[in-house]
C-alpha cells in the first residue's frame, strides 16, 4: 500500500485532553485509573473516567444527539486544533471528499440505560426526549461528525468489539486508494456505561484493582473511556522529518470462540503478518509495538504466544491499559496516537501497574520507559469473536 500521512491527531482520555497532557502523563507514567465512583454501579474495581463530560454542550442544532458518548467525541475534537484541520482540510478536498469511519463498541447506549429509568409508569413508555437514531444507535457517532463539520461523504461506524476503532484505518485506506474520497476522520469513541462494567463483571473479567497486563498475577481488565481522532490524508510531495505515516493494516477473522481467543494467538498472528507484509516489512525492522495487553489471563496469553513467535523476544513491547484502562471500541484510536507520540518523541512507554513479567511469555517487555529513535511501530487490536487488526506506523524520515 501507499503510506498515508496522519496529518493532524488528537486523544482524549483519563490521562488528560489532548496530545500535550497524554504525552506528559506517559512520560510520568502516571495512570488515570482510579475505584469506580460512575453513576449507580456497585462494582468493587478500577475505572478510567474522562473528567468534565457531563460538562460538555452540544450546539443547539445538535441537541439530538446529546449523550455521554458524543459529549466525549465533541471534547475530543475540539482539542489540538483538531477542528481547525478538519475545516482547512473541508476547504481543500470539499464536503464530499471526506469521510468519516469511526469506531465505538456501545455508543450511547448510557443514554437508553438513562431513559429506561424515567419509563411511563403507565404504559412503560420510553420519554419524548429520548433519540434512539442519534444516541444509542452506533451510526449515531459518525452521523454527529458529519452534521458537526457539515460533510457530505462516505461515514461509517465499525463496531467489531475492541478492534473497532483500529479496523476503521483499513476502512479509510480502501476508500482513499479507490479515489472515492481524499481524507478521512478515523478514530473511534467509546463512553462508561452500565450494561459494560456489569456486562464484563458478569464474564468475570473485571480486576479489583488497577489492570496489570502481562503481569504473573494479572487477573482482569479495568475499563476506561476515552475518544481518538486521526485526520488522515495522502502522504504530500514533502513531509517533515515528524510526520506520522500509516504503513500497514492487517486484519484476520479466527472465529475460535465468541469470547476467547485462540490459545496460541493465530488470528493475532495472522494480522500481524498481513500488516508486515501491506508495509513491506520484516519484524526486525519493527521498534516497539503497542500490545492490545487486557490484562486477562487468556488474551494476554495468546498474544504474548504471537507474539514472541513472530518477533521473538528482542522486540520491545508494552500495553499501556495500565495507564489508560480498557477503553473498547476507542482502544485501537488511543494507541494508534500513543504509536504516533512514541514516533515523534522516541518514547516507548513502559507498562504501568506490571510489576512481575509472566514468564510463560518470552517478550521484551518494558516495565520502564524506553528513550530512544523509533522509526516503526506496531500497534494490536483484538477483539470479541477473533476480530484482529494490527496497525503498523512509521516515521517520514
């Protein structure tokens, strides 16, 4: 594949809003977990909470879709200058020539949950209030980026569990190579909700404490929420020596179990090798890689097996959910900037909360920051139902 040129980015999430509090964070190696205090749940573990959401207001023309969920987008964007290169980019290529995939697991689904609760006691009707179409539904994120920056192109939401927002490059590449559209918003978003922390309470796969990945004692994740926003466009004739350039996409379907992956990581595998061989690259020549790294006992497992075949045990690696938590549908978008951070400031930031490495899984895996030149790197999503995508980055220069 060509590269594309990740002209303009931007996350929000529990280490802070946009690129200069998330680096920052990383560099301290602080983490934005903290025990669960959202809403009405009575859950004994840890929770990655963006501050200041319910704070948020939506324009006045957009008042329909006012939900947790594009409160959190809207944060997002307006960060970084985000906003500002979507317009400029709006008035190169036109409306129609921009596109808009983003990824997210559960949407506004908070909002349904909300609306529950104010049922006619009568009839059990829902409220007049409620906006099924521009909340909960999944499509509700993109349609709100469409009628937010007036655009008029191909958008998509992807919802493949926590593959979903790193799946959406592969969605934009396709649509930029095929000469349909000349840039897209990609990136996905993800919010707190109760039928998530119940739902993988239920699983078992909530930690009481903060999420220790590819720790010996590792035993669950710690949910979190966050948005992620790439503005990605066709590389320019010149490039600065910083510019972040998507390399490759692989994606691979194993379908071994609804909820577990295959134990030797096969369809991890199998993406990681279609990414490789997209970018034209061998796995030496690969600096860090971002691991999906749950922190449950069997995904970090199959990962690490996948891992360590295909890299083996010289490649420094690390999952940063200790700092950011489980984000989901908005995971694969959070550390695809995290990759794009490390590109431009050499840094490979060690995990958090892992104190002991399991040692069933043979991997250089970095328990401290790493400060050096990183010219290409790697990023894993895995999610329900053996979606895989693996996203490889690198440097213009």
């Amino acid at each position: 594949m060509k590269p594309l040129f990740l002209s303009h980015f931007t996350t929000t999430s529990c280490l802070g809003r946009g690129l200069s509090q998330t680096l920052e964070a990383l560099r301290q190696r602080q983490s934005g977990l903290m025990p669960c205090d959202f809403d009405i749940v009575d859950l004994d573990t840890y929770i990655g909470a963006v501050a200041g959401v319910d704070e948020v207001k939506l324009r006045a023309d957009l008042q329909a879709f006012d939900c947790r969920n594009n409160r959190l987008l809207q944060l997002a964007l307006e960060q970084d200058g985000f906003a500002d290169a979507v317009t400029t980019a709006i008035g190169r290529y036109g409306r129609q020539r921009v596109g808009v995939f983003l990824g997210t697991s559960t949407a506004g689904i908070l909002q349904t949950e909300l609306a529950y609760r104010r049922r006619d006691s009568v009839t059990s009707a829902l409220p007049a209030d409620f906006h099924y179409a521009e909340t909960h539904n999944t499509f509700s994120a993109a349609n709100f980026m469409q009628r937010y920056f007036g655009l008029s192109g191909p958008a998509a939401v992807v919802s493949s569990a926590c593959s979903s927002s790193a799946k959406v490059f592969g969605s934009a590449r396709r649509m930029i190579e095929a000469g349909i559209i000349d840039a897209a918003l990609v990136g996905g978003v993800d919010s707190l909700c109760l039928t998530t922390l119940y739902g993988f309470n239920s699983l078992g796969l909530l930690s009481a404490q903060p999420c220790r990945p590819f720790d010996t004692e590792r035993n669950g994740i710690s949910i979190g929420e966050a948005a992620a926003l790439v503005l990605l466009e066709r590389l320019p004739d010149s490039a600065d020596a910083d510019a972040v350039l998507l390399l490759g996409v692989g994606e691979s379907s194993d379908a071994y179990h609804m909820s577990s992956p295959h134990p030797d990581g096969l369809g991890a595998k199998i993406a990681m090798q279609n990414a490789l061989r997209i970018a034209h690259l061998l796995p030496e020549q690969i600096d860090y890689i971002n691991l999906h790294g749950t922190a449950t006992v069997s995904n970090d497992a199959a990962e690490g097996r996948a891992v360590a075949a295909l890299f083996g045990a010289s490649t420094p690696c690390s999952s940063t959910k200790g700092a950011t938590g489980h984000t989901l549908g908005a995971a694969g978008g959070v550390e695809a900037v995290i990759c794009a951070l490390a590109l431009q400031h050499g840094l490979m930031p060690g995990g958090i909360n892992t104190s002991q490495c399991d040692p069933d899984l043979p991997l250089h895996y970095l328990l401290d920051n790493g400060a050096q030149r990183v010219d290409r790197v790697l990023s894993n999503s895995f999610g329900f139902g053996g979606t895989n995508c693996s996203l490889i980055f690198g440097r213009a220069n």
